[in-house]
C-alpha cells in the first residue's frame, strides 16, 4: 500500500569545479555526481567524494550540504528522484547509512574506478566506493555501471530538476574541512597516500 511506503531522496549535480568539468566532458552527461539524502531538502546528505576541493583524488564517505555545493554565491543545477521503498527497506538503508559512519575512517573514494568507469571497467576495492557505487550498493541496485545506468533507473522517479538554491542552506556543516584548501605538497603526498591504500586492498 503507498500509504506505507517511504522514500529516499537521490540528488544528481552538475558541480562548478574543474574536476566536475572534466568528468562531465569525458561521461557525456549533464551530471556528474549522485548523493542520497533521507530529507527532501538535502540538509544532509551522504556520498563519496573528495574530502578538499584542491585535492582531486583522496576522498571518502563525506557528509555534504547545499552550502557545500553553492559556495561563493555559485549555483548548481540538479536533478531530485524520490525514490518509494518499504519501511523494511528504509530500515535497512538507516542501518547501512549509520554503518558507513560509523567506518568513515575506513572508507575510500574508489578513485581507481573513477577513472576505468571511463572505458567501463571496474576493480573490486574493500571499503572503497565512488558516489555512483555507494548509492547503487545502498539502493541494492547491482546493475548499475555507469551514472547514466542510475539515473535511467531512477528517472520515473524524478521530482524536480533545476537550482540548488531552491534548497535553505540551514545545514552548513561548520567542521567540514572542503574548503579549506592544501598546499601543492601536500595533495601530493595525500593522492600518493590514497593510491597506497588503495593498492593494498586490491
């Protein structure tokens, strides 16, 4: 019945940063990145993603916010799916949101399949995810390859399409280190640490 059913909330952005530009020319999309929120006004939502937004390869399973994505009075565009699971469902998706949490430190941004989704090919990585993998997996959705795939799967679900400023910037996340940019040197030494770790979990 719909009256027992709840939804999650799927975002799909058109990011303002060079490395979106860059992802957006080589996927030939107008999107290029996936968050899943349980609140329809995206105060909170989850993801995998760069944790500077200098420092384009080291990332993981990061909390963003609208304030994240308009700063500097810039704009977004987006696309908003809700998507209608049971409660059962929704029990199960709490559960592996508060899972990832509560590993955050184990999680990785799965930067090595950022790059093979682009001749589609994958590798399997412990812990390591991009935006497209972690919603696909907490949506059990396993045929998903590519952001294309998701948002053909998700499209019927669609609830709106167009700025991020529609969106209250209640939520501005004041610990969230993103902006707080690295020196040359030391994105070096993140992005060849980052690679280490990823290495040794393949």
């Amino acid at each position: 019945m719909e009256e027992n059913l709840k939804y999650i909330y799927i975002a799909f952005s058109h990011t303002d940063t060079a490395m979106g530009k860059m992802i957006r020319f080589f996927i030939r999309n107008e999107y290029n990145h996936v968050s899943l929120s349980f609140d329809k006004e995206l105060q909170t939502m989850y993801s995998f993603a760069r944790y500077r937004i200098n420092s384009p390869f080291a990332g993981g399973f990061v909390l963003e916010c609208p304030g994240r994505f308009l700063a500097g009075n810039k704009d977004v565009n987006i696309k908003l799916c809700r998507v209608p699971v049971s409660g059962e469902e929704y029990d199960r998706i709490e559960q592996e949101i508060v899972r990832f949490t509560q590993m955050k430190d184990e999680m990785l941004y799965n930067s090595v399949n950022a790059v093979l989704s682009l001749f589609n090919r994958r590798v399997t990585v412990k812990n390591a995810y991009t935006c497209i993998e972690f919603v696909a997996f907490v949506l059990a959705m396993g045929n998903i390859r590519c952001l294309e795939d998701l948002e053909e799967e998700l499209d019927c679900y669609q609830v709106y399409c167009g700025s991020m400023k529609r969106f209250p910037r209640e939520n501005e996340m004041q610990d969230d280190v993103y902006f707080s940019k690295r020196r040359f040197a030391v994105v070096i030494t993140d992005t060849l640490r980052h690679f280490y770790k990823i290495a040794c979990r393949l």
